[in-house]
C-alpha cells in the first residue's frame, strides 16, 4: 500500500484549518493501492488551531495528525513534518489554501515513479474583499509565470527520490521557491486540477508582501546560486501587461502601483513570516 502524506504547517490558523482540512478530506479517492495521511505542524500556536484539526473527522482511506511543536517558524515545522511523514509523496498545503477533489489523487499517480519529480495544480485567486486588490489579481494572474509554468506557491508536492535532494529545510523566505528550483523544468509536472488561493487585501498589504518575494529572491540567488540555472525561461511580462492595458486599465492601473511603491520607502516593512500573500 502506498501513503500520500499532506503536510500543513500552520501557525494561529483557528480561522483556516478546520476548511483546509475539509477540503482535503472531500477529495477524490486516491488512486488504488493508495492511502492518505494529513500531519497538521502547529508551530508556536497561541489560539485553537490544534484542537479544531484533533476535532475534524477523517474520513475511511485517510489518517490524521496533529504535530503541536512548541516554536513558531514554518520551515522548521515542515522539517519536523518531514521526519514524521510516511509517505512516498509528500504534499505541502498552505491551511488557507483550498485544493480541488482530483488535486490529491493527481498528485499521486503523477509522482508514484521512482525518478526524481515535482508536481502542483493550477493556482485560482480567490475572491478578494478589497476592490484594489481584486484589480491587481487580474492583471497578476494574467502573467507568464501563472499561465504556463508550475508555480508551486501554496501547494506543491515531491516524491522521495526528490525530497532527498537536501537535507533540513533552510531557514529561508522563498522556501517554495526553493523547493521548486531543485528540480529541472522537465522534472516538473502540472496537473490539470488546480487549488484556491487567498491574495492580500489592499494596497499596503500587497506592498508588504511583494516586497517580502523581492527579498525572497534576492536571498534564494545569492545563498543558492547554483538553483539559478532551473528556472524557466518564459515571455516577458510586457505582451500580457500591454493586453491587460486594453482590456483591463483599472486593472493595470493598480498593478502598475503596487510595482512602484514596492520600490518607494513607503509602507516600509520586515521580511519575516506572517499571514498574507
């Protein structure tokens, strides 16, 4: 029997977790001779996370645990996570991210091989509240890297043979572009099932949060230069942005703004983890 482990690192994650979990539990059944376990990593929590994820059902076919680690820190929530995980491929959900029903079972069959692999679904912005940060989402998500790479962010997954391309997970911001950059672009999969995924709301938020993936990337090139060489090459942004000038200018509009205050002192802020896309 093989074993499909889901790891949610979560962190003050009362609000998130109960509906992250559902949605993984509504899932497809996993192809045959698969099984489904869910390690919930609650790191340095100080609300209910842990107790909602020990109260959610699980249903036939799945497992569930519930890691309660006394320091907050994802990274070293999904190392902890890793040691205790069983299975053959593993899974990294972000506890606001909502996954498809085929999502799972598709991971699965498209990593059960013994080589080295990658995969992720196909990223769907969910509804913002805010006005602004729902026109900068469309003209985002109408860029290269959405549209035709493997992005990875809020839920990616690797087999073993690709988990064992390092050890501990780095104590880095970029950490899903980390893992992604560890394989080739034709060790990558993109499965047809895809997963929701939360945008900040408003203008500071998304500066904050643009600027913390600047700084992100800007760690990831000098502390593993040698990942470097993994990354697409894809058509630049301009096309889909003089496209978007057409048919969206509110839109672009508000992109085009959160690019320019990224690069102004205005809502200055630190790199560290905290909620928020």
């Amino acid at each position: 029997m093989s074993l499909l482990s889901v790891l949610i690192p979560a962190h003050n994650e009362a609000v998130e977790i109960a509906a992250c979990l559902q949605s993984v539990f509504a899932s497809a059944p996993l192809p045959p001779g698969w099984q489904g376990e869910v390690l919930v990593l609650a790191n340095g929590c100080t609300d209910a996370t842990a107790a909602i994820a020990r109260a959610c059902p699980v249903p036939d076919g799945w497992q569930k645990q519930v890691l309660e680690l006394p320091a907050g820190g994802k990274l070293k929530a999904l190392t902890a996570g890793d040691k205790a995980a069983r299975g053959s491929v593993l899974a990294y959900l972000d506890a606001d991210v909502r996954v498809d029903p085929e999502l799972l079972c598709q991971t699965a069959a498209a990593l059960a091989g013994a080589a080295p692999g990658y995969a992720s679904g196909r990223p769907r912005l969910m509804c913002a509240a805010s006005a602004f940060s729902r026109a900068y989402g469309r003209v985002w998500a109408s860029l290269p890297f959405l549209q035709t790479g493997v992005p990875g962010f809020g839920y990616f997954a690797l087999n073993r043979a690709g988990r064992s391309r390092w050890q501990d997970w780095p104590d880095i911001i970029a950490d899903d572009m980390f893992a992604r950059l560890n394989f080739a672009p034709s060790e990558r999969r993109l499965l047809d099932a895809g997963y929701s995924w939360p945008l900040v709301e408003g203008l500071a938020g998304l500066v904050r949060v643009r600027r913390r993936q600047d700084a992100g990337n800007r760690e990831l090139a000098a502390r593993y230069p040698a990942l470097l060489p993994n990354e697409d090459s894809r058509p630049a942004a301009g096309p889909a942005l003089r496209r978007a000038a057409l048919r969206d200018p509110a839109g672009l509009a508000a992109y085009c703004l959160v690019k320019a205050a990224v690069r102004t002192p205005l809502y200055a802020s630190g790199t560290c983890w905290a909620r928020g896309r």
